[in-house]
C-alpha cells in the first residue's frame, strides 16, 4: 500500500476521506420512529424541515452508504428514506414523512465498543401547527448549531402554569367506527365525539382545569399516536370513552378500566383485545413498541401512574354511585394499548354498551350525556383535590 511509504500519519484516515456509513437500522410505529446509523468517524451533521411535502433533511459531510438499502426501508412516520452524494464534500439524507414530525433526539454517540458512532434521530408525530413553526424558525447558516436540535424544536402548546391538564380521547375514528348500536345504528366513534366534546367542555368551565381532545373530528388515530398526543400536552390525566357492543346484550352500564398486563376476568381481557385491533381495522402495520428505556426508574414510574389510576377509576365510580347504572365489578383491568403511557394516569371508561338497547337510548339522550359528563367533572375535581392533599 503506497501509505505504507509515506512518514508515520497519526490517524490513518485522511481528513478529505468520506465516512463510511457501515450499519442502519430503523424501528417503531406511526407515532413515533427511530432511524441508527453506524459511521466509522464521529459525523457533523445539520437538520432541517421542510414543508409540501413534509421532509426532514439531513446533511452530513461526504459520505460512502456501504449498508444494504433494505436496513433502512421507510416505516412507520417515514414513507421515504433516500440519500447519497450532494457534492464532493456533502451528503444527504432525505426523510420523506406521513405528516408532520420532529426530531425529538438527535445525536451523535459513541458506539459502546468505541470503534465508531453512531447517529440517532428520534422522530415523533407533531401537530401541523408545531411543524409549520419549526419550518418558519430553522436557521439554514449554521452547519452546526443542528447538531444539538432538540432545543431548537418548540414546545407543544402548553396549559398556564399550574394548570390541570386532562387529555380526552374519544375511541375510535375515521375508518375504524368502532361498535354499531343494535336499533339505531349509530356507531361508537360517533357517540364517543360527542361525551368527548361535552366533557371537555364542561372540564374547561372549571378553573385551574385545561382539557382538550386528542381527535376533534372523525379521524382516525393510532392508539400509540393517541398516547403520544396525551404525552407532548403534558398531560396530567388521560381519559378514553367508548361505548362497545357485547355478546350478551342484556348486560349494560357503565365500566371503567385500567392497564394491567394480566386481564381482571375474561370480559376485560376480550374487549381488550377488541380494542387493541383498532390498529389493524385500518391497515397499519402492527409493530413491536418503539424502544423505551428499561430501567428501574421507568417501573417506578409506571407502578406510581397506575396507583393514580386506580384512584380516578374509583373516584368515578364514586361519583356514578346511585346516579348511574353499572356492570357487576365495575371497575377491571386489561391490557388496553391506548392506557400504556408511563407516566399519564389513564383509564378508559365504557360509558355503556352500544349492544343494549336501552343503554343506547341513553348514549344518545343529550341529557344523560350532560349528567355523565357532570359527574365525570366531579370525579376529576375530587381526585385532583386527593392528589394535591397528598403533595402531588
Ligand atoms: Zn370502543
């Protein structure tokens, strides 16, 4: 080898060499996707957004992409993943996505065997308004100022200081209709919009309370984006309303769920699992969760939230005592993917069930609806003040 030749150089690899991006991997789901690159160097890189369609672009210096293209086929936010050569001294990357994202994360780390870096680019579904100021306040000048994005992205829209932020989530959306009622015909997701509505209403009439909604139209979501949407609000409470069918269709009244890995009865564990499909009614791919953090501060962390939501499952039946119908052992528990988050206290009510005929009458009464939504506001209001007691 010629180099061999010439006096001892102190790294053998030249300044004006490009990288070799040697490894990929992407994972995730329509919420959230991470994209790992292996380069053989430490990479400078710089990203940026841009709208029509939504992209985010990475720009890194020359660049040789020794890695099969299948590693890094578009999934989940990503539909299109291209890059290679600019110019002699630049590369691209060019991340074509589903709607509008940011970058949550994006870094540089050593490898844990040392030999390397890789790049990290954590991207997350954001709302359209989020990515339009993210396009507007981007600077294009500085190459490296990219290089530690997240404090360049905006905060979500946030409640007043000090304010109870509650997410209301009406099941089910767009494609996925969820339950249809045995007379009328109505189908759940409609129902849901509405108690969603008039429950966030009558939250936001309450000081010192921001509710909002994670669907405001017939629309569908993930049940991951739905967890997300709670999550960059900053949630402090997240409460899923439906209204499904049963086999039995003498069974009616309200019921209110928590997660939990094992299912409290096998009612609980079908409906659950009934749930859980609404992913698949609309085609999307059902993928392994996008990668948490397992460590021992996360399971304290969840043993904690599900405590908080055991407690706003049984405020709520407290209030619905005497005042409105529910099932045997009303409260119970399942794996209900739309209650994962961490760190949001969650449950999801089934105000009644869709499959009974006088319990469909009722979902449908604008008067029960402002009663069930008046009680629920108790409900919130006592758990609140519960919490706060105890220095929450
Ligand atoms: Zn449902």
């Amino acid at each position: 080898m010629a180099a061999s030749l010439l006096p001892v150089v102190a790294n053998s690899v030249e300044a004006g060499d490009p990288l070799l991006a040697y490894g990929a991997r992407i994972v995730g789901d329509d919420a959230r996707t991470r994209i790992v690159i292996d380069f053989d160097r430490e990479p400078r890189f710089s990203v940026h957004y841009i709208a029509n369609p939504e992209r985010i672009v990475v720009d890194l210096p020359a660049t040789a992409f020794g890695f099969p293209a299948k590693d890094l086929a578009a999934r989940g936010l990503f539909k299109d993943i291209r890059y290679g050569k600019m110019d002699e001294e630049s590369a691209r990357i060019v991340l074509t996505t589903t709607g509008p994202v940011k970058l949550a994360l994006a870094k540089v780390q050593a490898d844990e065997a040392g030999k390397g870096h890789r790049l990290v680019l954590d991207a997350e579904m954001i709302d359209k308004r989020a990515f339009a100021e993210l396009v507007k306040t981007q600077s294009w000048s500085d190459r490296t100022e990219a290089a530690q994005t997240t404090s360049a992205i905006p905060a979500p829209e946030k409640a007043a200081p000090g304010d109870f932020v509650i997410a209301v989530d009406a099941g089910h959306g767009g494609i996925d209709t969820g339950a249809i009622g045995v007379d009328t015909k109505t189908e759940e997701k409609q129902v849901t919009l509405a108690f969603a509505k008039a429950l966030t209403d009558r939250l936001n009439k309450e000081p010192g309370i921001k509710a909002f909604l994670t669907r405001e139209d017939d629309e569908f979501l993930s049940l991951s984006q739905r967890v997300l949407i709670a999550r960059q609000n900053h949630a402090g409470l997240f409460i899923s309303l439906h209204a499904d069918t049963l086999k039995q269709k003498d069974i009616r009244g309200a019921t209110v769920y928590t997660i939990s890995d094992k299912a409290s009865d096998k009612l609980a564990a079908d409906l659950a699992e009934r749930e859980n499909l609404s992913d698949q009614i609309a085609g999307k791919e059902t993928v392994a969760e996008p990668p948490e953090v397992a460590d021992i501060l996360l399971d304290l962390t969840r043993r904690e939230t599900q405590a908080f939501s055991i407690s706003l499952a049984e405020s709520v039946l407290n209030s619905f005592k005497d005042q409105v119908g529910t099932i045997n052992n009303p409260h119970r528990h399942a794996g209900f993917r739309v209650l994962q988050a961490p760190d949001v206290p969650s449950i999801l009510l089934e105000i009644g069930f869709l499959s009974n005929a006088e319990d469909e009458k009722l979902l449908l009464d604008e008067a029960w609806r402002g009663k069930i939504v008046g009680l629920l506001t108790d409900a919130v209001k006592r758990y609140r003040a519960a919490v706060m007691a105890n220095g929450g």
